[in-house]
C-alpha cells in the first residue's frame, strides 16, 4: 500500500496525517537476514511453492550469498515505514 493510499485511508477514518520515517535495521549475522526474506515475507510462499520441502536449503544458499556479499560482521540497512 502507498504511503499516498494510507494518508487517504486515515484522512477518512479521523487521523490527522500520515506520513514516513526511517528507521536503521542491524542483524548480527547473514544468517538472520536470509532468515528474515526468506521466512518471515511473502517469499516464503513463492519459495515453497517451487521447494516446499527445500526452504532450508533456500535459507543456506541465501545466507552463504549475503555472506559472500556483504561479509559475515553484522549486517545493517534501513527501511521505511508509515507514521500516523
């Protein structure tokens, strides 16, 4: 949903504004953060539509990429979310 969607919804739901803010995201490992895209978001069910039985093999080869990547110290980006 875009942020302008969301000011809309609650504009008529009696909230006064909506709007964004960044905010910083640490892991301690790789491992955390394959974990987290391909676990705990709506990839897991394109994952598991394909692998259902392999998400853990998923999750191994997507630690060792982010690892190879980024390196294996703690892992850091930031994310927008709403405000109201």
């Amino acid at each position: 949903m875009t942020l302008q969607v969301m000011s809309a919804a609650r504009r008529h739901a009696g909230a006064v504004s909506c709007d964004q803010t960044e905010l910083m995201s640490v892991t301690a490992r790789p491992r955390d953060v394959a974990v987290a895209y391909s676990k705990g978001t709506p990839l897991k069910t394109a994952i598991e539509s394909r692998t259902s039985d392999r998400i853990d093999e998923v999750v191994v080869a997507a630690e060792s990429e982010i690892a190879d990547r980024y390196g294996a110290k703690s892992q850091g980006g930031t994310s927008l979310a709403p405000r109201v």
